[in-house]
C-alpha cells in the first residue's frame, strides 16, 4: 500500500477511535446532529442545493466529519491524549451499557486493536456449547459474557473454569453478525 494511503488510512481510524467515545457522549447529551447542522447551514447555503445529485448541506457535514475524523486522528497519536481518553472511559464510559462491546466490534471492523478486546469463545455447558466473549481470562477462572441471540449487546456474565472456555479465530465484529443472525456460519468456525 502507498505510505501516504497508509499514512491517511491509519490518522482517520485513529480518528474513528479517537472519537468514538465522544460521540457517544454526545448522543447522551443528543447535541451531534444539532452541532453539525448549526455548523453546515451557513457554508451550505452559500452552494448551490445538489452537487452530483447530492443535498449540499449532506455532502458538507459528511467532508465535515471526515475533516474531524482526520484531525481527531492527528491528536489522537499523542500518548497524553490517549491516557486522558482512558481515563474518560474508565471513569465515565463504563456506566455506559455496552460501550466496551461497541468500541470492540467497531476496532474490529476498521482492523484495529484495542486494549480490553472481547474474544469470541465457546463455553462448554455439559454437551452443549454457549457463544460468548471473554471478558477477563484468569490461571483457573474466567469472566464470560454470554449474549441473548438476535442481540449481542445483552445477555448474562459467568465465571466459569477457565479450561471450559475455547477461544475462537472469529473477528468480533463478525461473531456478532452469527449472533444476529441466530448462530448462521459458527458451525464452520468451530469445525
């Protein structure tokens, strides 16, 4: 790959996650979309209303939240940043229902890795098997999160013999896809 596509691949996925957590403070406070509108109205209005069949004030708040995304990725290469960011999730984030899920399956799906990453498994429950993520992996017991299918964002945690719980080579983001889609495609991965 170019170094200077790498370059900008890498700055706006950093980006991504950079943000992340302060989107989602700001759907708490439901101010996103209002902020972008505020900010796009005059610029957009100043354009003509399509460009290649496009609303303009869209096509503005969509270049606007790339422009973001990249500068988010600039700031979000500084290591005092990044520990601020931690503690802004460690303190405030947590209590958000799953936050950590979310933050997981999104680094996933940009091909990132993140700290405290969810890892698929399988629980041995008799001579069924239960999908699940591991939460924390310890030398004789283990913290499982076991989602309720269709939704992978609920469900119940187990602590459980860690020599029950078998890691799976599934990315997160698609794991989550099987649960939704009521377990379509984990045979093959557990096979």
């Amino acid at each position: 790959m170019n170094p200077a596509l790498r370059f900008f691949r890498t700055t706006v996925i950093g980006g991504i996650l950079f943000l992340l957590p302060l989107v989602v403070l700001f759907i708490i406070f439901e101010k996103a979309h209002s902020i972008l509108s505020v900010i796009t109205e005059p610029i957009s209005r100043k354009i003509s209303d399509s460009i290649l069949g496009f609303d303009g004030s869209a096509l503005i708040s969509i270049l606007l939240l790339i422009l973001i995304c990249f500068m988010g990725g600039l700031v979000f290469r500084s290591k005092k940043v990044k520990k601020v960011l931690q503690k802004l999730e460690d303190k405030v984030l947590i209590f958000i229902p799953g936050y950590s899920l979310m933050k997981s399956v999104t680094a996933d799906t940009l091909g990132e890795d993140v700290a405290n990453k969810l890892i698929p498994v399988r629980v041995a429950d008799g001579e069924d098997w239960l999908l699940g993520f591991l939460i924390e992996e310890g030398k004789n017991h283990s913290t499982v999160f076991l989602p309720d299918a269709p939704r992978y964002d609920a469900g119940e945690i187990r602590i459980l013999p860690t020599a029950s719980v078998i890691k799976l080579e599934i990315p997160a983001n698609k794991f989550t896809k099987m649960i939704r889609s009521y377990g379509v495609g984990v045979v093959e991965f557990i096979e």
